[in-house]
C-alpha cells in the first residue's frame, strides 16, 4: 500500500508528466515511422540522402528522447 502512495506521488511530480507525454509523443512517432515512410525502405538509395520524412522522424525521436532523459533527471530535484 506504501508503496502504491510512492509512485502516486512521484508520478505527480514536476517533471514526470512531461516525461509521460514524451515517451508518448516517442510512441506515436515510431508508430508513425514504421506504418508510413519505413515501408518504403527497402527502394531508398544508399547514394542519396533518406527521405525528408524519414529525416524528419529520426529528429523528432532524437529530441523527445532528450527531453525524455533530461525530464528523467529533474525528477529528482521536483
């Protein structure tokens, strides 16, 4: 029961909801990755740079995956 009251409390802290809706954003992005632009991989040529929209996912996954570890520190200090 204690520890139930312990992750309540921490997961209403500062910083935990950002990293929950993070790591969703994460989720709703590699979704979006492997239903729409990873299909198509197989024809990329490895002469030319990947598509913008496959460049645009591995962006997006590179900074909510920041903000994901950096929300993962601060939650010490929320």
């Amino acid at each position: 029961m204690l520890g139930a009251l312990g992750v309540l409390a921490v997961a209403d802290a500062g910083a935990m909801p950002v990293k929950f809706a993070l790591l969703g954003v994460a989720g709703i992005n590699v979704a979006a990755f492997h239903h729409g632009v990873y299909r198509s991989v197989a024809r990329w040529d490895r002469a030319v740079p990947p598509p913008a929209r496959a460049r645009i996912a591995g962006a997006v996954s590179l900074v909510v995956w920041s903000g994901v570890i950096a929300c993962g520190r601060l939650i010490a200090y929320t």
